[in-house]
C-alpha cells in the first residue's frame, strides 16, 4: 500500500504546499499592486477556488471515463502556466487571471479517487490518513517557507517556486505511481447526480467542507493585514504566528484521526474542531493586542488540523465504488467554493464591518454546524469479503444483489477478484462464499 500511496500523497502534498505557500503574505502583497482594491485581494486570495469549483465535477468525471493519469497531468500543466501568470503580473488582474488559471488544474478529486482505486477498501482510511497527513505537513511547511522566503525573495520568487513543483510533480507521477486497476462492478457504469446530491450525509459533507473552507480563507485574508497594519508587524515576522500554529496543529492532527478512524468517532471530532474555530474567531475578532490574537489563530489551526485528515476518508465511506469520481468531485467543489466565498467576503467586510461584529457572526455559524454535525451518524462499520474470480463465481455473481445485507459488490479485473461489502453483524462470509457456488 505504501509504495502506491507515497508518491500520490507526494504529489497532492507539493501542489496543495504550492498553493498555500503564498496564502500567508498574499493578502499583503496584493494590496500593493496596481488596481487593487480589498474586495479584488479578497477575490485573488479565493480566487483560484473559484476555477477549482468549476473544474472539480468535469475533472473527476473525465478521470472515471478516461483514466486517472492523463486527467492529473492537465491539471498540474494548468496549474504551472497559472503560477507563471502570478509570478509575471504587475497589476491586481494579472495577478487574478493567474489564479484562476492555478484554480483550473482542479486534481484533488482525482488524486484521492486514485488512491480509492489502488488500494484496498479495508486499507482505505490508513490512505486517506497518510494523505490528510501529507497535507497537513505541507501546509505546516508552507506556512514557514511562505512568509521566510517571500520577505527574503519577494513574493513573485513563491510562484516560480509553485511552477517548478507542479512539473516535478509530473515526473513522479509517470515514474512512481502504478496504473490504477480497471474494475469492473455490479452497476450500470453511470453514478447517478440525482443520488448522490441528495445524500443526506453527502450533503452535510458538502456544507462541513464549504465552511471550513471559507473559514480559513477568510482567517488567511485577515491574520496579516491585522498583524502588519494594527500590530505594525513586518512580512518577515509573521513566520511568528504560523510556527506556533504549524506545531500545535501538527500535534493534533494525528490523535484526532486515530480517534476518527479506529474508534468510529468522526462527527465528534468534527464537532470539536468546530468548537476551536468558533473560540478562536473570537479570540481573534476581540482581543487588544498581539499576543491573545497570535493565541486565536493557534486555537484556529488546531481545529483545522483535527479535520483535515479525516474530511476526504469520512466523504468516501458514504459512497459506492462506481461514484468515488463524482462523489469527492462535488466534495472539494463545495470546499473551493467556500474557499472563494471566504476571500470575496473578507475583502468586502474587513474594512466595512467591524471585525469584533463579524466574529460573532462567525461564532453563530458555527453553533449551528455542531447541531448539523451531530444529526449525522458515524459511518456504520462494514466488513469486506475478497473472493477469486473463477469461471464458476463469476456465474452466481447475480444472485449477490438478492441478498439485502451486502451492501455492495463489484469485481476487480485486474487483480481477478470479486469484492462484497457486507453488514457482518447481520450475514456470516459463508452465506456469501455458498451463494457464489
């Protein structure tokens, strides 16, 4: 599993570290360049979200049809030219047309439904795990590297940076990662859109990875502009408030999808990362002085961090094999669309609205997420049969959609096995082995 893994994670770590690389001095950059005006920071802080959102459905279908590989290299040649784009602009649209372009090589979807594909179902959550944790390290390091090399080499030297990474990501991609299986499964080969839209777990997912999102596009939009034109901190100290936030969320990050994963305790989780983001905002939006401010956005990594590597795994395990594309793709449009969302907002009402009154905002929202959470079950845990392919099984295979327990089946080509999804609570592997005899 690790030899398939690692070099996805790879990938999806350096493109996600070249997007948040810039996140921590962006808002600051932005605000000097020709034309610029907060609404427009706000929308090119968001902005490359916004392209994601529209991008991520047709990626994520384009990938179940026509292969996993191809559909990820036109997504990183995007998202170079787009970071390009960035590095060369002199004014605000140039900047903005940039990250719409960087926002148009929408592959995480892809990225995750191929490791869906390569692995395992059983093994599925530790994958999903070293990924949400692949992430997490990446966004800890880009939250160093960003302000440190941004103050040392200016901000166009990130972007040239994010181009050169995304085309070596390329090269790992060809070299390093296997060619997914091809399956082959009991439905009619089309995920339903009707179907999956009205999940209702899918859907309160969707509205978990959307606000999430936003939240911390708007905590990105905020934390520098307040620390360097309230607190009159310089660009190059700001690597004093992500490092503590790096470390503490780091260290939060892996009991919280241990509790997640092993003990079944998703929507707890969630509903305690919640928490942190609703204290954190108000800490933020009311405090005095640096200090208790630098204090807010700690408490508000540390729940980031505790969702962040179960968000992807929690989405997958409330979809069927044949709708993993579709399913993670409308996910992350959720999550990039309220990454816009957060951008445009704070650039509208961080100079128009009082901060202390937009926290209190915040705070409401998020009382009425945890209620949301909290109608959602934990995922129900399912067992796993894998059983060979053979001449004889392959002719009973139908008689698997008789038995109201098996959740769902499907045969995997390459590997010639048949894979069945069961309550084993409620059927024994038995009644399934003879079933296929």
């Amino acid at each position: 599993m690790i030899k398939s893994i690692l070099p996805l994670s790879l990938i999806i770590a350096l493109r996600f570290f070249g997007l948040f690389l810039v996140l921590p001095v962006l808002s600051v950059y932005a605000i000097n360049l020709h034309g610029a005006s907060t609404t427009l920071v706000g929308v090119v802080v968001g902005g490359y979200a916004l392209t994601q959102m529209i991008f991520q459905i047709p990626f994520g279908v384009m990938s179940d049809k026509l292969g996993r590989k191809g559909t990820i290299i036109t997504g990183l040649l995007l998202f170079a030219i787009g970071s390009i784009f960035c590095a060369i602009a002199d004014d605000i649209l140039m900047l903005l047309l940039g990250r719409f372009l960087q926002g148009a090589g929408a592959i995480g979807a892809v990225v995750t439904a191929t490791i869906s594909d390569l692995v395992k179902e059983e093994q599925r959550p530790k994958a999903m795990a070293v990924m949400g944790m692949s992430i997490g390290i990446a966004f800890a390091a880009s939250m160093i590297a960003g302000p440190t090399i941004g103050a040392a080499a200016g901000v166009p030297a990130l972007f040239y940076l994010t181009a050169f990474i995304a085309l070596g990501s390329i090269v790992v991609l060809l070299k390093a990662v296997p060619n997914p299986p091809k399956i082959r499964h009991s439905y009619n080969g089309k995920a339903q859109l009707a179907q999956v839209l009205g999940n209702a777990n899918l859907i309160k997912m969707n509205i978990t990875n959307f606000l999430q999102k936003g939240l911390m596009t708007f905590a990105f939009m905020i934390i520098p502009m307040v620390l360097i034109k309230n607190f009159q901190w310089e660009m190059s100290e700001l690597w004093k408030v992500y490092l503590p936030a790096m470390i503490f969320g780091f260290l939060a990050m892996a009991p919280a999808a241990i509790f997640a994963e092993k003990k079944g305790k998703f929507k707890e989780i969630l509903a305690i990362g919640i928490v942190f983001f609703a204290v954190s905002y108000l800490i933020i939006g009311l405090s005095s002085g640096s200090t208790m401010f630098v204090i807010g956005v700690v408490i508000f990594f540390i729940g980031f961090n505790m969702h962040e590597p179960i968000m992807q795994s929690l989405a997958t395990k409330f979809a069927k094999v044949h709708q993993r594309g579709l399913v993670l793709g409308i996910f992350n449009s959720f999550g990039y669309f309220g990454t816009f969302i957060g951008g445009l907002l704070g650039g509208l009402f961080f100079e128009k609205v009082s901060l202390s009154s937009l926290v209190i905002v915040i705070a409401v929202i998020c009382i009425l997420w945890i209620i949301l959470i909290l109608t959602m079950p934990n995922p129900a845990k399912k067992k796993l049969s894998y059983i060979p392919l053979t001449e004889e099984s392959t002719k009973h295979t139908h008689k698997l959609d008789t038995i109201k327990d098996i959740d769902e089946w499907y045969i995997n080509d390459t590997e010639n096995i048949i894979i069945v999804k069961y309550d084993s609570d409620k059927l024994q592997e038995d009644t399934i082995l003879n079933t296929l005899k």
